[in-house]
C-alpha cells in the first residue's frame, strides 16, 4: 500500500491509500486518509455561532478587535472546534 496526495476539481487537498499497483491517478478512489471533507462542515451553523461567540466577547468593532487581545481568534476557533472535531471523529 502507498499514500498518495491529491488535488481535487475544486482545489480541496487529500491523502488516500492506494494499493501498489494503482496508478496514483486513481487516488480519488483509494481509501481517504484525510483531511476530511470540510465541505461538509454546517457553515450557517458556524456563522450563527460565531455571530454569538462576537457578541458574548464584545467585539463590536474594528477598535475592540484590535484591543481585545486574543479574543477574535477565540471567538473563531470556539464557532469551528466542535463542529471540525465531529467530522473527524466521523470519519474514524
């Protein structure tokens, strides 16, 4: 078996195992390695809650964002981890 890495029609980037003697053409139909898909992420979900997560941290405008530290990267990464976690663990 061999890992090969591979683009797709919309420029997503992957790792699938192929058996040996697959031509690495074939990748798109080798067993997926990852990343998983993220096009499959809820991303009205997200936008929801990072609405929220903005609004709970206060970050109203440009002059909080810059004061707030490192709230805005908090406010990102709370709206996505869940979700992102679930897709892995989905493809496990």
């Amino acid at each position: 078996m061999k890992i090969v890495e591979w683009e797709d029609d919309k420029g997503y980037k992957y790792k699938s195992l192929l058996r040996d003697q697959d031509q690495n053409v074939h990748a798109v139909r080798g067993i997926l390695i990852g990343p998983p898909p993220v096009t499959e992420l809820d991303w009205e979900g997200i936008q929801k809650d990072l609405n929220r997560e903005l609004f709970n941290l206060g970050l109203f405008t440009w002059d909080d964002v810059q004061n707030g530290g490192d709230k805005l990267k908090s406010a990102i990464l709370t709206s996505l981890r869940k979700r992102l976690i679930n897709l892995y663990r989905r493809d496990t």
